[in-house]
C-alpha cells in the first residue's frame, strides 16, 4: 500500500499490562499538550499582527489611541512567544515517541528547512523584544520602530510554512518519494488548505482573546479607549474568520488521502468534529447580537469563550483521530517490514556466531578492501544478509563508476524491501573502484 516505509526502531517500550496503561495517557497527553501550544501560537501570530497594524494606523491616523492598543498588545505576545515555545516541546517528544520513524523521516526530507523553526524563532524573538521595550524611546522615529515589528511579524508568519509541511509530509506516507524535498511539499494543496485553516484559526482565537483583553484594559481610566478598540477589532476577526473557516476547514478535511477520510467516517469523530462546528456557530451568533455595541456584556464574553473552549477540544480530538487513522495502515506494514528485518538481523548474528572462528585471509585485492571497511558485515558474495548478494548487484549491470558513485551515495530506491545503506563517504576513490571491479566479477 505504501511505496517507501521505513524500519521501526525496536525500543525497550512498556508492553502487556503496562502498555493499556501508558498509551491512552500519551494520547491525552498529546491532545491536551498541543491545544496549550497551539492556543500561544494563535496569540502570537495575531497578537503580533495587530500590535504593528495598530501602531501603523495611529502613525496614520495620528490617533494615540490606537497607538496604545498597539501597546498593550505587546505584552501578551511576549508571554505567548516563550509559552508557545515551551508547551510546544510537549507534542513533539510524544509524537517522536508513538511515531518515531514517520515524524523524523519527514524530518529529514525537508531538511535542512526544518532548521528554520530554531533559528527563525530565535530572531524573531529579538526582532520582537526590540519593537516592544524600545517603544518608548522611538515615538519620533516610527519608521524605524515598525521595521523592527514587521521584520518579528514576517519571520513568526514563516515558521508555520516549516512545521506544517513537517507535519503534512509525516501523515501521508503513500505520498512519499525518493529525492523529495521541501519545496516539492509546500506547494501542495493539503498543505496549502491546512495552512489556510490555521492562520484563520489564529485570527479567530486572537479576536476571542483580544474581546477579553480589551475588557479587562476598559476599566482602566487611561486605557477605557484603546479597550474599546480591541474589543471592536476582536469581535469582527472572530465572526469573519469563524465563518470563512467553516468552508476552508471542509475543504481541508478533503485534502486528506480517501482511505483515512473513509475511516474517519466509520468512527465517533465526526460527531465530536459536528460539536466543535456546532459551538463555534454558537459562539458567532452570540457576537454576532451585539457586533454593533460597544459595551459587550461580560455575560456574552464568557460564553464565547466557554463554546470556543469546547470547539478546540473536540477539534483537537478529532485532528488526533484523523491521525491515527491515516497512520494505522502504514504502522501496521512498517511492523510487518520490522519484523522481518529484526528476524533477518537475528539469523545473520545466529549464522555468524554458529561459523568456526578461522582467520582467513582474503583472496584478492577487492575482499581486501571489502573487509577493511568493513562491508562484509552487511553483504556476502551469494547470499542476502543485511543488505543485497553482490551477485544480485553484479547482475543490475551496473558500471564500475556507477558502482563507486553508490558505495558513496547510497539509493534506497534501487533496492525496496532492504535497509537503508549508510553513506560509505570514509572510502576513497581508488579503494571504490577496487570494490565496484571485484563487486562485478561476482557477474554470473
């Protein structure tokens, strides 16, 4: 079903008892962790995105008002950058644990974009704390002030192209390719709908946010303007990217390959992916009777949130749920696979310890050099062991220099079904045309 599954990594992992035990708590875990991440991440990108648009409209408008509301934003989006990078260590070490061999294969296809997510992160904070703390000190050069939060904004907005091609790739095994890369994954629709989906969910839970930011901010004499402000904006970033989203989000779930959607629907997820739509509609209609006051009751505010509390928990299940029903077939066939090279590895160290421990010197210059570096421990001259028979190999009719290039450059694409081959890179170029001359004289 699957063209290129890797080999799982058979760890000492708690089973029988013990495993009924440990595996729901991981996928609670994982849930409860990545809505906490998740949350920060919303805050950060819309908190970060209306603090500079703000601040422009008050350069603009010569209004101080929103100048402060850009301000006041501040705050919140610093405390998210450090949360949302803290609770976002949580989910990767749990998904690098229940699916290890899919999420760092991923990883290592789009690499080295993935470095992007710490280096990217790391300026962007700088760029932030330097728009934030220097604000009082360059009210009269704005334009250099705002350089510093758009430079924050564009590098924050970049991560999530990084992380969710990661993402996107580790789920869909089928589309798997040899040689595929980052740019190759970007620019597909999934991605591109799932991108989609979470910037308007950022915008959505930064308005939810900002309704209940800005209240707070009213009661304060010296701030009662620029609340009003965020509460305006919030209610109207809410209901629009709420509504949108109800048509991105179903157009992202037919993203996903047909077999996992047709398993989504024979399970309970999509009744609790129909509550969380249910209350997120329950939510914007609450907004929505008094989009045109200024005085929201907090009444209303404390609904909001409640329906939207739910929505994100039965979102985030269901998104779990998907993801184990895309991974299921796949896990399901990389055991198989795993099986038999743990089986194969087994009787090779079984074979090697049941031989006679003769010395015996090699024949010619080519099982010289093979023992050397070592390769005979993975290949034989007629019989598979870890890797392919070199007769196998000969009988490819590869070149001598095609040969060479492989033992340097390794292509698991010629051989399915066997491990991978490390790069043999220690082997030189003289020694390399030794081994491939001696590789195809096993030629039948």
């Amino acid at each position: 079903m699957f063209k290129f599954i890797p080999n799982d990594l058979p760890l000492p992992l708690p089973v029988g008892d013990l495993e009924a035990v440990f595996l729901p708590v991981f996928h609670v875990l994982l849930v409860v962790a990545f809505v906490v991440h998740i949350l920060f991440i919303n805050v950060l990108l819309g908190g970060s995105f209306a603090s500079v648009w703000y601040n422009l409209v008050g350069v603009v408008k010569g209004d101080k008002t929103y100048d402060r509301a850009g301000y006041l934003m501040t705050t919140p989006v610093t405390i998210s950058e450090n949360m949302g990078a803290l609770w976002g260590v949580a989910p990767l070490l749990i998904v690098s644990v229940m699916f290890t061999a899919f999420w760092y294969s991923s990883v290592l296809m789009i690499s080295p974009q993935i470095l992007h997510i710490i280096y990217g992160n790391i300026v962007a904070f700088l760029f932030s704390y330097l728009y934030k703390f220097s604000w009082p000190y360059l009210q009269e050069r704005k334009g250099l002030h705002l350089s510093f939060g758009v430079a924050s904004v564009l590098i924050f907005f970049s991560l999530p192209f990084v992380f969710m091609t990661a993402v996107q790739l580790y789920l869909t095994p089928g589309t798997w390719q040899v040689g595929m890369r980052y740019w190759d994954v970007l620019f597909r629709a999934d991605v591109f709908f799932r991108l989609a989906h979470f910037f308007l969910a950022s915008f959505a839970v930064t308005g939810v946010f900002m309704m209940v930011f800005g209240a707070s901010k009213r009661k304060r004499p010296e701030d009662a303007e620029a609340g009003e402000v965020l509460i305006k904006t919030g209610k109207s970033w809410f209901v629009v990217t709420t509504a949108l989203n109800l048509f991105v989000g179903l157009l992202t779930f037919f993203q996903f390959p047909s077999y996992g959607i047709e398993a989504f629907y024979s399970s309970v997820y999509p009744l609790i992916l129909a509550l969380g739509v249910l209350t997120a509609v329950a939510a914007a209609g609450l907004v929505l009777r008094q989009f045109f006051v200024t005085d929201t009751s907090p009444g209303t505010t404390k609904w909001v949130v409640v329906l939207m509390a739910v929505t994100v928990l039965s979102m985030a299940t269901s998104r779990h749920g998907m993801r184990l029903l895309l991974l299921k077939p796949a896990i399901a066939q990389m055991n198989v696979k795993t099986a038999e090279y743990v089986a194969s590895v087994k009787a090779a160290r079984a074979e090697a310890l049941a031989a006679p421990l003769v010395a015996k010197a090699p024949s010619t210059p080519g099982e010289a050099t093979a023992t050397k570096y070592g390769c005979l421990a993975c290949h034989a001259v007629d019989k598979r062991v870890v890797g392919p028979a070199y007769k196998d190999v000969a009988a490819k009719g590869y070149s001598t220099e095609q040969i060479a290039a492989l033992i340097r450059k390794p292509n698991p694409g010629n051989w399915p079904g066997y491990g991978q081959m490390p790069p043999m890179t220690a082997v030189t170029d003289e020694d390399a045309k030794v081994l491939a001359g001696w590789i195809n004289s096993a030629r039948e």
